[in-house]
C-alpha cells in the first residue's frame, strides 16, 4: 500500500528499497514543491477537494468529468499486498544452470491445493547467484516467487529474446450466451458510474460484465484516422480493429440503471454505437501471484547487443497480482511488462536500469502496461526510451504515480493507436511527456490516446492535445516547458497552472483514495438513516381488529377479541424485533439522534401498556393471542432477543414492568430451558436434545447485559459456557465455519453451514465482549475464539464484498443478513481494539456490497426469510429471499453504525499503500 505522501521523511525511509539515494532529490520535487512554506495552493477547475476529504468534480458541458482512478491495482486498492508464508526454499548451487531446479520447485508449488484464500504459498529464492538460460514460467495461482533483495540475483543468461519471468494463465473471455443487452443513453459521459440498458432483470450485483463500446467508421472518419499520411508501411485504422472491452463489475442494479465499479473512461455516444454489456467469464485466468525482492540482469554482448533477455517479468491473463521491489538490469525492453489481458496488478517500488539495445522502436519500454485497472507507483527509469507507456487500445482506469526517469530517449505517455483513461501523477522525468496525435510514426500510431491526465508532474516539455472527437486530455500543474507536438492545428489538451506551485491535492490518486475510503462511511450514515427512517414512517403505532378493520390507539376499555393484533410488523413480539431495537439503539447513539432510540422506547411502551388486553386472551385459551410468546415464556425465541432489546431500552426507560420480565427470562435462560448434560442449551426438533447455532444468539446478548447490570456473575459465568460449548459442538476446523445445528443423539453435526446462523454466532460472540469486564480472566481466550471466526468466515467473502446464504457453496445466492452480521463483527471488533485495523478492509468490501442491496425507499434486500434446520442442503439453496424481510434490518443498522464508527480507521489503511 502506498503511505499517506504527507509525511515524506517517513515516506522516503519506507520506500527507496533498491533505490540509490542519489534518485532521491529527482523524485521529489514536484511533490516537495506543493508543501514550501509561503508556497499558495490553488486548486484545478475541473475539482474541489472539500474540507473532510470529498471531491466534488466539475462537468464539462457533455457532463464528462475526472475519471476516478482510486479503484487501480491489487484488489483496488482496498486490501494490502499479501505476505505469503514460505513453501518452499531454494539455495544457490555450484550449477551454472539453476532454471530447472527454480522451475521445479514452482511446479511443485503450483501442484499444491490453494487454501481458502486461494494461496499456494512463497517460493523463497536465497541470496546467491543463479542463471537461467531460459524463462521461468508460473501458469498457477497462489503463488510467489521472492528474493532477498538485490542480493538474490537472476541472471539472464545467454542468448534469445525472452522474459526471464514469465507469469500468465490460459483461456480468454468468453461471453455468457444471451446476455448481451444495449446502453440505451444517448451520451454516457466519462467520468460516470451508472447508466441505463434495455432491460436488467437478468444482471445483479456482483455480476462481472464487459462495457462494450464498438469502433464504427463514424468514429474512426471523424478521428481522422482513415487519412492517416502515407509513408512506407502506414495502416490506416479499421473500425473493426477498435472494438473496446471494459471489464467492470456490478455494484448495484435499480430497475434498469446498472451502476459498476469502475468508471467510463470514454464517453459513449451513440452517434459512434452507443454501447451494450454482457457477462462473461474469464476460466484459465489466474490470481493471487507475486513476485517481490529480486534483482534480474541480462547478460549482453554490446551497449547495442539484441539477442538476449528482453523482459525481467512479464504478467498476462493474471488478475490481483504484484511486482514489487524488483531491480532489472541490462534488459532490452522492460522491468515489468503487463499485456492486455492483466488486470488489478500493483507494480511497486520497481527499478528498471541502463537497458541495453539499439535505440529505436519497440526497444526499451521500461514499464509497459497495456491491461486493465494496473498500478505503476515508486518506480524508476533509467536509459529508457518510453519509460512509463501504455500500448494499443488500452481500457482503462490505470494510474502511473510517483515514477521518475533520467537519461531518457523518448517520451513518456500514451504511444499509439488509443489508451483510455490513464493517470500520470507526480512523474518526474528529464525527457518529455506526450499526449498527441503521431500521425504516421511506426505504422500509423495517430492518436495516442483520451482521458489522459498529467497532474503535477515535472518534465523538460510536453505536448498535450485533445483528439478531434470522442473526450479531452488534461494537463494540470506541469513544471516544464509547453510544445506543441508533432503535428500542427491539432486541438490544445485542457492546461491549467503550468510551472505554478502548489496544486491541491498534490497527488489525484491519493486524493481518489481517501475521498472514496472516506466515503464510504460518510455515505454509510446517510444509508442507515434511509433504512430506519423508512422503518419509522412504516411503523403504525395501533392495533387494528383483522376482520372489522376498526384501528386503535390504546387497547384500554376495548371488548376482548381475539382479532385483534398489532397493525406493523415491528410492533409485534419476535426475537428479529429485538435484533431491531439494538440495532435502533446503537444508531441513535452513533448518529446522535434520539429519534431511533425514542421509536423503540415508544414501540415497548404500545406493547407493556397493552399487555393486560392480550393476557386475558391468553389466560382464557385463545389458540393464538397476539404477544403470546410474552406470557408463555416457553423458549428461547420467546424471550432472548427482545430482552435483549428491552434491556437497551431499560437503559434509558427504567420501568419496573420492565424489570420484572426481564427477571422472568433470566430465571427461565439459567434454570428451565431444555438443555444437554454439560448445560448447553438445547432443543426438542427436530431431533431430541438439539443445539441450534441461532440460539447463541437467543442467551448470550441477553446475559451479558444483564451480567452488566446486575454485577451478577451466574450471568457472565452461563454466557461464557454457552460460548465455549457452541465452539466445540458446531465449529468445523475443515472449514474455519460452524455447522447450523449439532445432534446429541446421533452425535454428529448437520449438512448446512448456512449463513445467517454462522451471522448469529458472530453477533453473539461480540456482545458478550462488550460487557463482559476487562480483567476477566477469560476474555482473552474468548477474544480468540472471535477472530479465529473472522478468519474463517472471511475466507468466503464473495468479490462483491457479499457472502452466501451458504457460506461454502459459491453457486448459493448472496444473502445480506449475514453479510450485515460479519461486516458488524469484523468493524465493531476493529473499532474495539480487539483486532488489528487490517481487517477493516473486510468490513468495508462487506458494507459496499450491502450498499448495493438497499432500494431508492430505503429497503434491503435478499434477505433470507426464517430458516428451519435440514438435512436436505437443497432446503438452504431454495429458502425464499425477500425484500425488507426483518431478518436483516437490525443487523444491517448495527454494521452500518459500525461503519461510521470506523471512518477514522479506513483513511488510515492509505498509509500503508
């Protein structure tokens, strides 16, 4: 992860690995430039950079605007660069030859069976010298190939123009049949992240798709690319040869508005075919590879010399991988080469060193990117050619930050024939940058690009143009000179505050970063008041007599009827209610705002102040009075949910009612439930003497508050068995997850580890550190057993950021309570301090993909309904989803509080970027 640029001396003590110190003042000028004492900032037009770290952006008269580029690189930005343990070790020999005994290892490794989180593990290469006549090939993902710095030496050796290391998966993209549906807006503008099709019933979040947006000869004839002049060898461009795929996933879909992740980086206008979507798959790509702490040289014959290593790393049809911390020496063309079909690959802290070739075209392309949604950042150039360039037809987002190069001999930029939406930030170079029309250069380059954005770099001169159709090009706080370019009468690009210092912010994609971090538990409250403000505008407060239809205020000096029930669903008494009413509490608390908590002090109120009206029902045998479960107190879901709930409420509404059931149910937890030999509580179904996961639920919230309360310690002392004991019975260590049910007469667990109650487990095990005191002797090993859940559960975690209603089965649907449940778990044990703020990024991909879930009214939805246990896995699978089903509203409110509550801990994850 990069660190926050604000902090440079820290800053240049974590990042100048393999880096000689005399690069050092090169690299940070520009930035160094924004942060002189005196110095006044200014900010671009085009942005607006807010007081609490938003941006708002500034639409041109076609609504394009800055593309956000914050969503580039391993896992967008969001997860930090994994530290894979090692598998395998690998020492120098006295062999002159080591590429077979390298390879050998790598395909032990990748024969291995990849952990849950896709991981194979490290092959770590010792210092020593080895050569390798040859290429190193790793087709698995799961695995990294890593050094010990620039004392691991990889030597290219011999002849032959090659990659030294070559990592790529097989297949291609392949187009889901039938699911191709058009763009129906006239003009999506870049910038945006939503736009409408033809008909989305069959797209949900989640879902990976294709934005297709097709060359047609309109365009290519008003780019003027069909006129390109003539010299030996020009091709003209073909429509056909300029069809574009952005590849972009679903984060939520209303009606026929698709949003994605990722922004357009070109406009879509349907004058040039608008554009369509389509799902599609990607089978043989591969994930999860780094390689990391090397140093690679080629041998060579001449300064001249061709016939030797070409490439140090070359990464294709690879997703969510890294390059870091890799020194290549000598190479003709590249440190690291990214081909087309590589996306989400973070290239960090990378040096590519006095290349060795003729000097010419197609040599010495020190960072080369031509895939999708790529980081370059912390790299460095020397002896180069196009140092920092991107290829032909480049699908963007992708971002070049913080890079330098000296000893140039060509430009830095987008080379030819169209890359889209590329982020030049802080690059500092004693040669040129360049966004412009080549016209005939090479084979008919013409126009390298649009969308691309030069922001406080520092060069020697550039020519920045905009194409004559089809988007702008920027240049925003340039230190250098001001050229025209190859061509003349070409459009001037968009230039703002050339050789002016400091721009704010310094650096866009840091900006982007944080702004979009930052947002997230910004919006989150927003969000959360939408659902429990929808709550309380649909929350009637009356009773109503189903078969007359007469509605009531107050049920006092009402004739008796067994018809009468309460009128809202969040007025009635079930255990979902009391997961409601503390989740109503919390968010009064964090949003500061008593309306939530006065909802459910008046919500208790209607119910105990009616209570007489339905106990002369029950008490006169009516089959099913309404509140039934209130007097009956007959098990757990009667009673431990909503207690809990009414303990939230006692704390500000200390009614002596109240208090007196609260009792009932504490004396009916410890002394009369149903429960096995060892005191874990249990059920009669369906199986005698059954333990139920979502019981934990039902007990533990409950007595840990009343613990809390009272200063009894029975209360902590039964909470902590229940704990222990559920771990033992239903935790599955194959898996890192627990069973939905244990039965103590076949002494075996049931087939389901379904979502909701693993949801419960968590919920439960939370609560119970929230009250327990912090000397307990046994909040430790209970504090252990927390995030030994964490780890399990978060192995499953969807790339939505969802997971499913059966949390090992991926062809399941995506179900929200749970992932309300675990998004809650992991934030609130964050905010807690009970785990490491890492985790965080956990619970921000799980609150983005809930974000998705929620409608324009304020309702969540796929929400599992009620479940029962079986034994059929099928029953988990077709189990009903519904939309604002009560099963996921308190959930959902306590994960997005938590969320809010860890605003602070989110921006902070950008300093280890």
């Amino acid at each position: 992860m990069l660190p926050d640029i604000s902090n440079l001396s820290e800053y240049y003590t974590m990042y100048t690995f393999n880096r000689p110190n005399k690069y050092l003042p090169l690299l940070a000028t520009a930035i160094l430039m924004s942060f002189q004492p005196g110095t006044s900032n200014w900010e671009s037009k085009l942005l607006h950079l807010t007081t609490d770290g938003r941006l708002q952006y500034v639409p041109d008269d076609k609504g394009n605007t800055i593309p956000d580029f914050s969503l580039v690189g391993y896992e967008q930005g969001d997860k930090p660069v994994p530290e894979l343990t090692v598998a395998k070790t690998i020492s120098p020999s006295d062999g002159s030859d080591a590429q077979q005994a390298i390879q050998s290892v790598i395909d032990e490794v990748s024969a291995k069976d990849p952990d849950a989180n896709g991981f194979r593990g490290a092959i770590l290469i010792k210092k020593g010298v080895y050569k390798i006549p040859g290429t190193l090939h790793i087709h698995a993902g799961g695995i990294v190939l890593r050094g010990e710095g620039n004392e691991t030496k990889l030597i290219a050796a011999g002849k032959g123009q090659r990659a030294l290391i070559d990592v790529s998966g097989s297949g291609g993209i392949e187009e889901e049949a039938h699911s191709r549906v058009p763009v129906l807006d006239d003009y999506v503008p870049a910038g945006a992240k939503s736009f409408q099709v033809r008909d989305a019933t069959s797209y949900k979040a989640g879902d990976s798709i294709i934005v297709f947006r097709p060359g047609t000869d309109a365009w290519v004839h008003d780019l003027k690319m069909d006129v390109i002049e003539e010299r030996q060898g020009t091709k003209q461009w073909q429509a056909g040869e300029f069809d574009f795929r952005f590849e972009r996933v679903i984060t939520a879909v209303k009606g026929n508005t698709i949003s994605i992740d990722n922004p357009i980086v070109m406009a879509m206008d349907k004058h040039y075919g608008g554009g369509e979507i389509f799902k599609y798959h990607f089978k043989g790509r591969i994930t999860q590879v780094g390689i990391e702490h090397l140093y690679c040289e080629s041998e060579y014959a001449g300064d001249t010399d061709e016939d030797h290593g070409w490439d140090a790393v070359s990464f294709n049809k690879v997703e969510n991988g890294w390059v870091r911390d890799v020194t290549a020496r000598y190479f003709g063309y590249s440190c690291v080469n990214l081909e087309s079909l590589s996306r989400n690959i973070s290239v960090l802290r990378c040096n590519c060193l006095d290349a060795k070739s003729q000097i010419t075209g197609g040599r010495r392309y020190s960072f080369n990117n031509t895939g999708q949604m790529n980081l370059f950042a912390d790299c460095h150039a020397t002896e180069g050619r196009h140092d920092y360039v991107t290829g032909a037809r480049v699908c963007g987002p992708n971002v070049f930050y913080h890079c330098s190069a000296e000893r140039t001999h060509a430009d830095i930029g987008p080379h030819h024939r169209w890359a889209m939406g590329t982020l030049y930030d802080n690059i500092t170079t004693d040669g040129e940058i360049n966004i412009q029309d080549r016209g005939n250069w090479g084979s008919g380059h013409g126009w390298s690009g649009v969308s691309q954005i030069l922001w406080n770099c520092t060069a020697k001169q550039a020519a920045v143009q905009n194409p004559w159709v089809s988007g702008r090009n920027y240049c925003i706080g340039l230190k250098g000179g001001k050229v025209q370019g190859r061509l003349k009468d070409r459009p001037d690009g968009e230039w703002e505050g050339q050789n002016k210092d400091g721009l704010q912010p310094a650096s866009l994609y840091i900006a982007q970063l944080k702004a979009r971090q930052t947002s997230v538990a910004t919006d989150a409250e927003a969000l959360v008041r939408k659902v429990a403000d929808h709550i309380i505008q649909t929350t009637s407060f009356r009773f109503v007599n189903s078969k007359t239809g007469e509605k009531f205020e107050s049920l006092k000096g009402v004739a008796s009827s067994p018809d009468v029930r309460a009128e809202s669903r969040y007025n009635k008494w079930a255990y979902v209610n009391g997961v409601l009413t503390v989740g109503m509490v919390q968010t009064a608390a964090v949003l500061k705002d008593s309306k939530y908590s006065d909802y459910s002090r008046k919500n208790f109120d209607l119910i105990f102040s009616n209570l007489d009206f339905f106990k002369k029902q029950f008490d006169a045998g009516a089959k099913s009075p309404e509140y039934r479960p209130v007097f009956r107190i007959g098990s757990l879901d009667d009673c431990g949910a909503m207690s809990a709930g009414l303990l939230d409420v006692y704390g500000f509404d200390k009614r002596k009612d109240y208090m007196d059931y609260l009792e009932r149910v504490g004396d009916y937890i410890l002394n009369k439930q149903l429960k096995l030999s060892d005191g874990t509580l249990s059920r009669n179904h369906p199986h005698n003497m059954t333990l139920w996961a979502d019981d934990l639920y039902m007990s533990v919230p409950f007595l840990a508050r009343m613990g809390k309360l009272t200063g009894d310690r029975k209360y902590f002392d039964f909470a902590i068995r229940q704990v222990e004991n559920f771990n033992r019975y239903l935790y599955d260590s194959t898996t890192g997850l627990y069973f939905h049910c244990y039965y103590s007469d076949e002494n075996m667990n049931g087939v389901g580890r379904w979502g909701r109650c693993n949801g419960w487990l968590a919920l439960a095990q939370s609560m119970l550190l929230d009250y327990l005191p912090a000397d307990h002797p046994k909040r430790a090993a209970l504090t252990r057993l927390l995030l030994r859940q964490i780890k399990g559960f978060s192995r499953y975690q969807d790339s939505s950021g969802l997971w499913h209603q059966v949390l090992d089965r991926p062809d399941s649907y995506l179900e929200s309570s749970v992932t309300a449940m675990f998004t809650y778990a992991v934030a609130h044990a964050v905010n807690k301090g009970w785990i490491d703020k890492s985790y965080i990024t956990i619970a921000q991909n799980g609150w983005e993909g809930l974000t998705g879930k929620v409608t324009a009214e304020g309702e969540l939805q796929d929400v599992c309904i009620g479940t029962n246990i079986s034994e059929d896995i099928r029953f988990y699978y077709t189990r009903p989803r519904e939309t604002n089903d009560t099963h996921g509203l308190g959930a959902f409110l306590l994960a997005g509080t938590e969320i809010v509550l860890a605003k602070d801990k989110m921006v902070d994850l950008t300093k280890k970027r």
